[in-house]
C-alpha cells in the first residue's frame, strides 16, 4: 500500500486511561475519510500498547482499509 499524502499521528502522550477516548476520536476521523494514521505512545506499557495498535487496525480496517503504521515498538509491530 502506497503512503497517502495525509496521516494523524497521534498525540503521544495518551495514558491507560485516555485510550478509549483516542479510539473513539481517530474512528470519527477515519469515518469523515482520513487516509491512514501513525501509531506513536511512549507512555504506554507494552499490553497497552498492543491492545490500541489493535483496536486502531480494526477501525482503519472498518475504515476501508486506511493506512495504519507504528512508530517505535518494533519488538510488538
């Protein structure tokens, strides 16, 4: 798949707890037809990390199949 000229990254900064508002927020980005979104949260534990990278896959796939890419994590991608 071909990189589209528009990605959100996201903010880098989501905790445990600002997950699930950060799934909702990039669904309805991805639903108004953002292309595609790069994964990028340090501060988030490994488990934690793999369980978003999944659910935001899930809406990209939901989404028509936008872009999804991850920054960082190599070891999880």
């Amino acid at each position: 798949m071909k990189l589209p000229r528009l990605v959100a990254l996201t903010p880098g900064d989501v905790e445990d707890a600002g997950v699930d508002s950060l799934v909702r927020t990039v669904s309805m980005a991805l639903e108004a037809g953002l292309p595609g979104v790069l994964l990028r949260e340090p501060r988030l534990l490994d488990r934690a990390w793999l369980g978003l990278a999944r659910r935001l896959r899930e809406a990209c796939d939901v989404a028509g199949g936008a872009w999804f890419g991850i920054h960082d994590r190599a070891h999880l991608a």
